[in-house]
C-alpha cells in the first residue's frame, strides 16, 4: 500500500518507508502520515535527476525524517544521511543503518541486486 506522508511543502509518496512500532496506529492501517516516515529509501529511476533526488531528500529530512537513503542502482552506489551530512557506500561495501534499526546492514551488491 502506498502511503502519503507530509513534507514541510507537500505530500509525498517514498519508493520504501519504515515506521517505528509506536508510531503506527492502532488499526495498522493508514493512507496518510502526518509527518516524514522515520527511515525513508528512495531509488533513482533512469528518468531521476540526482539534484532532484538530494532535493527531496533534504525535504524529508526538514520534515521529520531521521534518515534517507538514497539508491543508485546503474551506478550501483547508496547515499545515506541521517542528520550529519552524507555517506557513500560502493558496490563492494556493506550499508548499515545510521539511527533507525540498530544493527540493520545488508550488502551494496545485494540491496541493489
């Protein structure tokens, strides 16, 4: 199901989003969120322009969202920022959560496979 979340400027809809047990409502089940998912991932199209991609990112962040990843799967790297700038992680390496699921990693090579 996609669910819209609300940005500083707009609703959006994110490729992948995770929400903390104590966020979710009770009914677990929602059209809309009031604010920026906690982990949002967003995956560039061929269509994507990577300014744009940062753009929306920096709009998450300003909006409540504690950490975004970006993917590039045709370049086959993965942006992740939670809050202190960016990190890059190639091909060859592996990607750990920054502040939302403690002890989540998984290989470049795998995520983007």
């Amino acid at each position: 199901m996609e669910t819209l979340c609300r940005t500083a400027k707009q609703g959006r809809r994110p490729d992948v989003a995770y929400l903390t047990p104590e966020l979710l409502p009770q009914s677990g089940n929602f059209r809309a969120f009031s604010q920026g998912f906690p982990l949002i991932a967003e995956v560039a199209s061929p269509e994507d322009s990577a300014e744009e991609l940062f753009a929306k990112a920096q709009e998450y962040l300003e909006s409540g969202c504690q950490e975004i990843w970006l993917l590039f799967p045709e370049a086959r790297l993965v942006f992740v920022n939670a809050g202190q700038g960016w990190r890059l992680f190639n091909a060859n390496e592996v990607v750990n959560t920054q502040t939302i699921l403690a002890g989540f990693s998984v290989a470049v090579s795998e995520l983007l496979a």
